[in-house]
C-alpha cells in the first residue's frame, strides 16, 4: 500500500543521507592526514603552522560529520567503519596520488580486509 512505498522512500532517503555522511567524513579526515603529512615537510615554522591549521580544519570537518553519523547508525559500527574509510582514504589518496609513495602488496592486501572489515562491522 501507500504507507509501504513511504517507509520505503524514506529508508532510501535516510541511507543516503548515511552514505553522504560517512563520504563527508572520509574526505575530512583524509585531508586532514594528508596536510598533517605536509605540514612535516620541514619548510620552516610558518608553513608548519598554515599547514596544520589547514589540517585541523578539515578535521574539523569530519568531526562535524560524526555526530550526525551517530544519529543514525551504532557506535560499534560507524567508528570502524570511519576510521576504516579513512585509513583507505589515505592510502588512495594521501600515499598514492598525492604523494606518489610506493605501496607495498602487503599494504594492499591490509587495505582489502579493511573493506572486508567495514563490510562485516555494517552488516
């Protein structure tokens, strides 16, 4: 009946909302990490502080996020699985786009069972 194809709609449109959060959230914290990694270069006080501060502010960002991820799904689930995306954030975008770093097979196949991991924490 009508009630059902409702319930149903809005169920599509809370997951939506889960998956634009946890999106938004990894984006964050992957920025984050990656103008942590800049700010480590060694090019002076001023630009370790522009870069931490750019940091802190896209961390920000996904703190932001997390509370209004737990709003809609458990604690024991959305912290692996934030902390899971953004450790595959990193790693794809950070260590292999950004800064061109060599990853090793064995960080590969870590970065599988991640996913596998936030698969299983979101069933």
């Amino acid at each position: 009946g009508p009630g059902k194809r409702g319930r149903t709609r809005a169920a599509g449109g809370a997951a939506a909302i889960v998956a634009l959060l946890l999106a938004a959230n990894m984006a964050a914290n992957t920025a984050a990490h990656v103008m942590f990694k800049r700010s480590a270069a060694g090019q002076g006080a001023g630009k370790f502080l522009l870069w931490q501060a750019v940091g802190n502010l896209a961390s920000f960002g996904g703190l932001v996020c997390y509370p209004l991820l737990l709003k809609r799904m458990p604690l024991h689930t959305a912290y692996p699985v934030t902390e899971g995306l953004t450790a595959v954030g990193v790693l794809l975008v950070g260590s292999l786009l950004v800064y061109k770093e060599k990853i090793r097979p064995l960080a590969w196949a870590g970065a599988c069972l991640v996913l596998a991991g936030i698969v299983l924490f979101s069933l």
